[in-house]
C-alpha cells in the first residue's frame, strides 16, 4: 500500500489546489468524462485498499495523494474542496478521511484534543507539532530513540508509539 501511495506522491503538498487542478476535480465531481489516466492510480489505490471509487473518494483522493506526503485536517481538506468549488459538507471529508485512515491509506495524529492531522505517509514516524501554527511535519522514526516502555495492562499488546514534539517559535 505505502509503494502505491509513493507512486502517486511525488511532490510536496501546497496548501489550496493547483490551479489546474480545479477544473479536472469538478468535471469528475459532476460525472463528466475527464482525461482519465491521471485518475487511474486513485482509481487503483481506492480498489486496492477494498474502497468504491465514489466521486467523493476520488476528489479527496486525488487531492490528498496527488500532492505528496502531506499533513491536512478535516477543515484544511474541506476549505480546499472549497476553493475548488466542490461542493462537500465537512461530514463527508471526515467520514471520508476516517474511511481512508480504516484501510490504512492515511494515518490520523490526535495532536490535541480538538486537532487531528490525518498523514498521506501511513508508516511508523514520528511529529513535530508548531503550537502557534498548527502545523505539523515528519520526524523520521530513527531519529527518536525510545528505550524503555512501562509494562502493558494484562491482556493488551502495544501496538505502536506515536511521539509527538510540540513546539514554539522563540520570540524575535
């Protein structure tokens, strides 16, 4: 799955849609056929995860993975469906990206208790998080070093260690 995500991530993520990009997403939004090998691989990596290509899951799709590795929320992804003029309802960029995170192709960080990033890049790494900014970007795991883990409650196995390092500019 990360190998199909690489292959459509090839570029680091902007914050809106590209301008040419707009167009293509609200012809496949109303069902109007569109130049369709540059869908074909979230076509691919819909149905390869279990997924229904819906239009919905394409446009979010091809939003999110076209772009590279990236760090959005719900609200960041919705405002850029926005700028597209696709009309979507918040709900269903969650639902979505919750759906996208169950078949393992995002990855969600609880920063806080309001703020969840969901990752295009779906393997073990860890955060920094920039408080005043909210923005977060990627630690590689083997830059954190974690030796030792408190014993696991009976019955539990640990399932992954996500850390999070929250930071703040220092004033000028």
């Amino acid at each position: 799955m990360e190998q199909m995500i690489g292959q459509i991530s090839r570029h680091r993520s902007a914050p809106s849609p590209e301008p040419d990009l707009a167009p293509e997403l609200r012809m496949i939004w109303r069902g109007a056929p569109s130049d369709l090998h540059r869908w074909i691989d979230v076509i691919r990596l819909l149905r390869g995860a279990g997924l229904r290509p819906t239009r919905q899951r394409l446009v979010l799709g091809r939003l999110l993975f076209s772009k590279g590795n990236r760090h959005v929320t719900a609200a960041m992804l919705h405002d850029e469906t926005m700028k597209a003029r696709i009309p979507m309802s918040l709900a269903t960029v969650y639902n979505t990206l919750h759906h996208f995170t169950e078949v393992g192709l995002l990855r969600r960080i609880g920063v806080s208790g309001t703020i969840a990033f969901f990752d295009t890049n779906p393997s073990r790494h860890h955060h920094f998080f920039v408080e005043d900014e909210h923005m977060l970007f990627d630690i590689p795991a083997e830059d954190v070093g974690i030796d030792t883990l408190p014993a696991t409650p009976t019955g539990f196995d640990v399932s992954g260690v996500d850390v999070v390092v929250r930071l703040k500019r220092r004033p000028c």
